[in-house]
C-alpha cells in the first residue's frame, strides 16, 4: 500500500493539473476533477482487495454510526460482502474546502478525525483551495 508520503505526492501532483478555472467555482466542480485526476493516478496504487475511489456525500448515521459527508474516499464498498463490519477496507478520506474560517477548517479537521476512529480511516486529509 502506497504510505502517507507516497498518497501525498500523488494527491499534489493531481492538483497541479486542475487547470480549468471552471472546477475552481464550486467544490463539487473541484471534487470531481480532483477525482477524475487522483483516479488516473491511484489505479496502480497497491491499496489491498481492489477498492474504489468515490465522492462520497453523506455517511448515514444508520448503518454508518455517524453522520459526516467526506468528499473523496478510498475504500472496499460494504455491499461487496467482503467485510463483516463497516469499518473493514476504509483507506483514505478527505474533505475538501473552497473557503474556510478557521472555525469551519477546525470543525472538518474534528470530522475527519471522527472517521478515522468509528470508520477506521488510517488516512484523513483536508484540502483548502483559495482563488
């Protein structure tokens, strides 16, 4: 499996190719072009039992145990019956952010690391990008 370093780099290098001043509106624009970009570079990654990378909106309180909207994960999805409980396969989550006070950067920071501890996501991230 590719260590934080090595997923840092392959993150930054995505972000570098956003171009488009159009992704730079809205963070769903950014979203997806940061997913269609990290997607062309993480679909060699050596991340265990073929996961997905996805947009991922809302995590339901029930099935989930609670109710926080990544923006991008990596995982094994639930419904492929390969894991007993929710928290088996989750790789990567991150939140993006087009513009935070420091209140809201805070407030992501304290979601993501509510995933890493009820989901098990050993990698959480915030991006923050400002025109």
């Amino acid at each position: 499996m590719l260590i934080p370093r090595q997923l840092l780099a392959v993150f930054m290098d995505a972000l570098e190719q956003i171009q488009e001043r159009r992704f730079f509106q809205t963070e769903r624009g950014y979203q997806g072009e940061l997913l269609a970009e990290s997607r062309k570079r993480l679909k060699h990654a050596a991340f265990p039992g073929d996961p997905v990378e996805e947009q991922e909106y809302q995590k339901r309180l029930q099935p989930h145990w609670i109710k926080i909207s990544p923006d991008i994960i990596i995982h094994i999805p639930f419904e492929r019956g390969l894991a007993e409980l929710r928290d088996e396969g989750n790789f990567v989550a991150i939140k993006l952010k087009r513009h935070a006070n420091k209140t809201e950067a805070q407030e992501a920071f304290a979601n993501l690391s509510q995933l890493k501890e009820v989901l098990q996501y050993p990698l959480t991230g915030l991006h923050q990008h400002r025109l």
